[in-house]
C-alpha cells in the first residue's frame, strides 16, 4: 500500500530538534523529505554529544530518519538556482531560521509564492510574529519557562522546574505537522499555498492549558481543592507548585516500593480515583474505609491525603514495582511503576508495537530510536536510519534535471 503522504516533497531547512521531529513523522508516512544541509558540517546535531568519534551523533540519528540529505550552499548563485529548482517541484517548505533568514537568502514569502504558488511555508519560531520578545533566541527549556510551564513544575518549597520531556521542542514539531496537514487540506481545496507558523510558547501554552484554568478558578475563590496545600497550606495569588499531585481532580503521587534504597526508580504512581475507592480499600486490606464517612468521598479524604499515602506505601515496601503494579491492576486501580530510560529501551512490548525500534546506519550500524506513537489499522510505518551528510545530493540533483556533468560542476562550484 502507498504511504499516506506519498507524492508529497518537503524542504527541510531545519536543524537541532523542533524542526526535524515535524519533517521526519511527515517522512514517517511517506512524504519524500529532502532535508538541505551546509556543505561540510550539516545539522550542528551531527556533532553534538557524540559517543563515537567521527560519525553522526544520536541527537541526529534520531530525529532525521526516513529523510535524504542534500549538501547546498545557498549564499552561492549555484545554490540558490538548485533550490529555485526544488521549490517549483516541492509541496511544503519547512524552516525554523532566526527571523528573515530566508529574507536574507533571497527567499521571502512573495518570491517563493512567485516560484510555487502552491507551496506550503512552515516556520517554527520562538515567540509568535508582534509578540514583544520575537527577536529572543529560544531553546527549549527558555520555551518551557515562557510558556508557564516551569512556574507549575517542581515542588512548593523549591524553584521552578523544567521537564525532560521536549515540551518546546518536539511538541513544538508536532504541532507543526498539525498544521503542516491542515495546510495541504485546505490546498485541496483552493489551490493555494500558505504560511504557517508556530511558536515554542503557544505550543508549551497549549500543554498547559489546565494550569491556565486553574489560575482562573484561583482567582476566583482562592484556592485549589485538589493541590497538596489543601486545606493545611497557604495559597497566594497565583497557581502553585505541586509536587506529583495528579493536577486533574485524581489524587496521585509517586510512592517507595521495594528497593528504593539503592534503585531511583524503585516507585509507582498511585492514583486515588473516587469510582477506585473501594478497590483500593480491598487491595490494602482496609475494607473498613469503603463506608467510613471519614473516608468515603473524595471531600473527606482531602485533608488525609498524604496520611492515606503513608499508609499504601506501607504496603508497597515488600513489593517490587512491577509486583504491586500487577496486583493493583486486578483491583482496576489506575497506577504505573516508574519506567527508567533503561527499561523503557528493553520493554518488549514497546519493541513489539514498534514504539521503540532498531535500525541500521551505515557507519554507527544498528541503534536505537523511537518510532510512530501514532497506529494505523491500515498503514505500516517503517523507520530508516538516517543519511550521511550528502549522502543524495546527487540523486536529488538528477531528479532536478541535472546531467552528471552539471552535477559535477555544482560540485566543483562547493556549491553542493
């Protein structure tokens, strides 16, 4: 069966993260992705945090599979003709520059529209266009911390806390490739190309929208029922650190199991859902709890919440994560033991459903890399290594219309 996006050709002018994690689920499902690099160092991921000296790096290998790499050194005559070239026969272009980079280069949206008025330009930015703090220079724990995400991240007594989890940059991508796809939908139906944008602190923003709902209902009764400070603590005016609260009106925290001593990970979290209650009461053998009004709803609890933790991690010290996580799902209680990157790498059913998935490159040879979160009834999604610096610019060239000896003035030019 064709891939989903087969027949759809993408520029990918982008590097580090953000950019690359949107171009290679587009490649993921069959979009023809030729990602244009800087002759003789390409993406600065190439060599950054390597653990092999003198070949592409992990931070690269794993956020450029599927993709060809074309060499192009666009500040040259040469190389601007070769993308005027790719932009008539391309569908979407895909850059996450500093601000009028393409402008600099020649390529301002006008011009891009005069060479392909279908084609589909995709920038991701810092900040969105008029904001006051559009020229900044964002990473992603700088978006994290615009987009209000660390000000709730951490525990009350301490700062502010970023996550591991890419929220400004990763999330940012595939927030790029919703748009990207509504962008060729819309194209079907006018014919006609688009900018789209996305900012790494709208997409941050947008994860965080139910702390932005909490510091609505904060400022307007003063407190938030389902936040460890309450009822003992103190509020101020605006939306608190809390810890692993659950943040969703279900009680949870992460809790010692067996081993936490010497193993970090060693811990579940437990979720204290009201239609749970009485399955959790049977699973700690406190069947006296299911009735006591003390205890019945989730009001009563409340202000008991971390005495009822003490008491399941009482239970969970002869237990290993894994142990209580088999027992407490019989009782249908929502819990998860807290999976290290290790174990995570080695899950079988992760490597079964091809969440994490093995493949080949040319010089590093087989590595690990995550694949498709996203599972189709109909569509395989296959996941390549990824390209050596170079390694189809010649074939690109050639499918450009190229003849081998233009190719090889090009590259005689250091043009590509």
């Amino acid at each position: 069966m064709s891939k989903p996006l087969a027949g759809i050709k993408i520029i990918d002018f982008t590097h580090v993260q953000a950019g690359p994690a949107c171009t290679q689920m587009l490649a993921w499902f069959g979009a023809d992705v030729i990602k244009v690099e800087r002759p003789g160092s390409g993406d600065v991921t190439r060599s950054q945090l390597r653990d092999i000296p003198d070949v592409d790096a992990l931070y690269f290998t794993m956020l450029n599979s599927n993709k060809k790499s074309l060499t192009l050194d666009t500040k040259k005559p040469e190389g601007k003709e070769v993308l005027e070239k790719l932009i008539r026969e391309s569908d979407v272009l895909v850059e996450n520059f500093g601000p009028g980079a393409l402008d600099r280069m020649g390529f301002t949206w006008e011009r891009i529209n005069e060479l392909n008025p279908k084609m589909i330009v995709a920038s991701v930015k810092g900040f969105s266009d008029g904001h006051h703090y559009e020229d900044l220079k964002v990473y992603e724990n700088v978006a994290q911390c615009a987009g209000g995400a660390a000000s709730t991240t951490g525990f009350w007594d301490g700062p502010p806390t970023v996550s591991s989890a890419a929220l400004g940059d990763t999330n940012t991508g595939m927030h790029l490739a919703i748009g990207i796809l509504t962008a060729l939908i819309g194209r079907g139906k006018t014919g006609k190309g688009q900018k789209v944008a996305v900012s790494m602190q709208d997409s941050v923003l947008n994860l965080c929208r139910v702390k932005l709902r909490d510091q609505q209902r904060l400022d307007r009764i003063g407190y938030l029922e389902e936040y460890p400070q309450y009822p003992h603590g103190k509020f101020t005016d605006v939306v608190p650190r809390g810890g692993n609260a659950g943040g969703g009106g279900q009680p949870g925290w992460v809790l010692k199991c067996k081993g936490w001593e010497t193993d970090p990970n060693a811990y579940i979290y437990f979720t204290i859902q009201g239609h749970a209650w009485a399955p959790i009461c049977k699973a700690l053998g406190k069947e006296e709890w299911i009735e006591d009004k003390a205890y019945n709803t989730a009001t009563a609890r409340q202000d008991k919440i971390f005495d009822i933790f003490a008491v399941i991690e009482e239970w969970l010290k002869d237990k290993t994560k894994f142990e209580a996580v088999d027992i407490l799902r019989k009782f249908d209680i929502p819990c998860s033991p807290v999976m290290s990157m290790k174990e995570i790498a080695a899950d079988p059913s992760l490597r079964a459903s091809g969440t994490i998935t093995e493949v080949d490159h040319k010089e590093r040879g087989k590595y690990l890399t995550v694949g498709s979160p996203i599972k189709f009834s109909d569509t395989t999604v296959e996941i390549t290594g990824s390209p050596l610096l170079g390694e189809h610019t010649d074939e690109v060239l050639a499918s450009l219309g190229y003849n081998p000896e233009q190719v090889a003035a090009l590259h005689s030019a250091q043009a590509v």
